[in-house]
C-alpha cells in the first residue's frame, strides 16, 4: 500500500489530537479528511492504527497511507535470529541486520524487529506491550544498534534522553568520492518539501525544514569511495543520508537518495554482492542505564556485506 507521509511529532509535542495536528501539517487534507483515513486505519503511530482523538507524543512515528487496507493491530512472534549485544530486566541493545524493518506497516506486516522481540520475549513476562517498547528507530536498511525497553519506567528515562539529546549515536557510513577534509560539520536544514511532502530534502537557503547539524571525520579514504564516521548533533529523519547527499557524497547503495552518475566500478561491485541497501551503520550508542545511573556504552562490527564491499575497494 502506497505510503503518501511520513513524519515524526517534536520536542516538545502540541497538545494536539492526531488529526488537528496532521490538518495543520498536510495542508493538502482537511480534518475530516484525516478523520477519514484514520477511520479505514491509513494512519499508524509506531505502527499501529489509531483513533481520531489520539493525543500525540514526543517522537511519535506517524505514516499516512493512501486507501484503506485491513491492518492487523497484534503482533505476531517469529523465530528470527537477534544479534543480542546486551540485555537485563530493564533494556535490551540489538545489533539490527541491514533490510529489516523496526516496526511493522502496511505492506511490512512480518520479518520485523517488533515480531522478533515478540518471539524473544514470549515466555518473559514482558511488563510493557511489545510494540511500546521502542525508543528510537532505524531505517530499514540500516545496520546497528537500537536499544529496547522493557518497562514504561526504562522507556520514560531513555526517552527523556533522547529528547536532552543525551544519547549519543556514532555512525559509519560509506560515500561516494573522496572526500577532502579529515572533519567537518555540515549545518543545513532538512524538512519536507512543501510541494510533494513524500520528499525529504535539504535546505540551504533555510527558508524551510528543521535545524540538522551532522559532525564527521574521514576514517579511510579509497580510490572511488571515503569511509567516515558521523554523529548527529540533531536527529532528523534520514540525516546523514541527505546530509552526505548534499555535501556531494551519497551513500554507496542508497535506494532513495543516490549519488550522481558515474562510479561504474563500485555499482559493479554493489550489483556483484547484491547490495541494495546504503552502506549506513550505527555503530556505538552510549547513554545512562534508566535503573542503575551508570553510563552504559556498546559497540557493533560493520555488518558482513559492508565489510566485502570495503574489501573490495583499493585504498586512495
């Protein structure tokens, strides 16, 4: 099913009801529009369908979709394997693989990490429903660590975090072309274009978006390709992704933002490992453990395929 917005309330949220609050965002529908949608459940908040007089949250995920479609609101627990990094009575961390889903939608209904945990924690006597737990997110295609919570007090705490920006998130990303300073910040706006809000874009006139601040420095430098690890200052829906685009170096493999033409020889390589994805990995997250005040933080290894493609490139 056609997925027509996407986006994610801020901090801190308008006391708002879900379809006031998307009126006033999508200026192409009406509240009784919105009303409408909501009714044949075409709008989820983190992946579930909702009521038209839902009082959004902080980092509520939001998806609006074109038609109606059946929607299945229980999860369904499957055997899929989980990289566990670190797991107690409060959280548990993930190294999630590249191509799979956080949450379930319309049209990804299974092989998601929702369904996983639901299956880890089948016998655990989870304290919070399953869908709930999530703190923040991770595109589909994107590998690394995400941190669950297994109770509301965890989630509240890690929540508050995110919002103080206190967690902090190291990312490795592979880009097109060589890049040719070791550091940098790159500070431009991102938001979604005001013609076609399916489009997320850069802003450098900063007559629209958000605020989106990325730090990075060049780890490796290769013939066709740079190496560099980034972390945000901000949290925007698909920043480093745009961010690296703009600056003129894609992601190798990115689907949605790709880079400009040429590089025959590493599509080549993409294409030979199959490679369908960007080549974008959490790394390192470090925040404060919501139960014993310590600071808490984990590491990941590039995924398998991430590191054949490095491989497979020679060293500038």
């Amino acid at each position: 099913m056609q997925l027509l917005h996407e986006l994610t309330v801020p901090s801190p949220a308008p006391s708002q009801r879900i379809d006031v609050f998307l009126s006033t965002k999508l200026r192409k529908y009406s509240r009784n529009k919105i009303q409408n949608l909501i009714e044949k459940n075409a709008v989820l908040v983190n992946g579930k369908s909702t009521k038209a007089d839902y009082k959004i949250n902080a980092l509520d995920h939001i998806e609006v979709f074109a038609a109606y479609q059946q929607f299945n609101e229980k999860v369904t627990p499957e055997d899929i394997p989980l990289e566990i990094i670190f797991e107690d009575d409060a959280i548990i961390v993930i190294n999630k693989s590249p191509g799979m889903p956080v949450h379930k939608g319309l049209g990804n209904f299974r092989g998601t990490l929702i369904n996983a945990l639901a299956f880890h924690f089948l016998n655990s006597g989870l304290s919070i429903p399953i869908e709930e737990g999530s703190v923040h997110r991770l595109d589909s295609g994107t590998s690394g660590l995400i941190v669950y919570a297994k109770t509301r007090i965890a989630k509240q705490h890690l929540e508050q975090q995110m919002k103080n920006q206190q967690v902090h998130r190291v990312y490795q990303a592979l880009v097109y072309g060589i890049m040719a300073n070791e550091s940098g910040v790159i500070d431009v706006p991102i938001g979604r274009n005001p013609e076609n809000p399916m489009i997320i874009q850069a802003f450098p006139l900063r007559d629209e978006g958000k605020e989106a601040i990325t730090h990075y420095r060049v780890v490796e430098r290769y013939s066709l390709a740079t190496l560099v690890e980034c972390t945000l200052e901000t949290g925007r829906t698909h920043q480093i992704r745009i961010h690296m685009q703009y600056f003129g170096h894609a992601l190798l493999g990115d689907p949605r933002y790709p880079g400009a033409f040429g590089f025959k020889e590493i599509k080549t390589i993409l294409e030979e490992l199959n490679v369908s994805h960007q080549l974008l990995h959490a790394k390192q997250l470090r925040f404060i453990h919501p139960t014993t005040q310590e600071e808490c933080m984990f590491e990941a290894p590039l995924p398998a395929v991430f590191q054949k493609v490095i491989n497979n490139l020679v060293k500038a």
